[in-house]
C-alpha cells in the first residue's frame, strides 16, 4: 500500500466513465481523494459512494476532486452514477493496474477462501501528486465524514 510521502503513478492509463483513457497526471494541480472500492451496486460500496456524493459540495468548495475507482466497466459505472445520482467521477481500472500500483488490489478471505480482490482503501493526493494520507480496510458508513475532517485540518 502507498504511504504518505510517496509518489503516485501517474502515468498508468484507466477509463473514466464515459470509456476515455486517464490518468493521474490529469489531476495534477488539485487536491485529490482517491478511493478504491470493489463492486458498483453492492451495498458497502453503495453507501460509501452516496456518503461521498453527498459530501462532494463541501470537497469541492476545498478545491477537491473525488475519484472512485474499481474494477467495473465504464457502462457499470455509468449506470451505478446515474442510478444513486453520483457528482464525482468513476475510473475503470480493467486490468487492475492502478489498484495494483497503489497495493489496493491483493489477498483477501472471505467464508474461509483465499482470492485476489479489491481492498477498499482511500488516499488523499497533493496537488504535486504525493500521498499525504491513507485509509487501508475502510468501512464505508461513516469515511466521508472522516475524510472531510481530515481535509479540512489541512488545506
């Protein structure tokens, strides 16, 4: 997982949305919350997502971007936006490069079984593009809130 301090990669290409290539190179200049989530409508990530929906006003009003990303398509991630009427953006990271580069994609257990997923973490990324702050294993109620304070502590 990245730490505070590091650089992140900017130059690995995902989709947003709409099927256009990005990368964090395009957020340069901002402040950015980056969070790694495992599956568009399933309930944790769902809220998780309507918590930063609906703290996006105050995020944006610090100069924030938020970003989600998982591994769905960008048609998933349209139809999950548009369903619980998302304002940030949706990357699709297919091959898991991004999850990867960043240690959100590895083992994970579930009912006894070993499998490689997404682990839902959070990073907050400078405008210079480092890492000033992490949330590895992120229960979803309640981490907008957390995230927020966190920014407003500091920007």
């Amino acid at each position: 997982m990245l730490k505070p301090s590091q650089s992140v990669p900017l130059d690995i290409l995902v989709k947003d949305q709409t099927g256009q290539p990005i990368s964090l190179k395009d957020t340069l200049g901002q402040y950015v919350v980056l969070y790694f989530y495992p599956k568009d409508n399933t309930p944790g990530c769902t809220t998780e997502a309507c918590e930063f929906r609906d703290a996006n006003a105050a995020l944006k009003k610090l100069g924030v971007r938020v970003i989600g990303v998982s591994k769905d398509s960008p048609q998933s991630h349209r139809q999950f936006a548009e369903k619980h009427r998302l304002n940030f953006e949706l990357w699709s990271d297919l091959d898991h490069q991004l999850l990867a580069a960043f240690g959100a994609w590895g083992e994970k257990k579930k009912f006894g079984k070993t499998y490689l997923g997404i682990i839902r973490s959070t990073f907050i990324i400078s405008p210079k593009g480092k890492i000033i702050k992490t949330w590895e294993a992120v229960k979803p109620a309640g981490h907008s809130t957390a995230v927020l304070a966190f920014l407003q502590s500091v920007i």
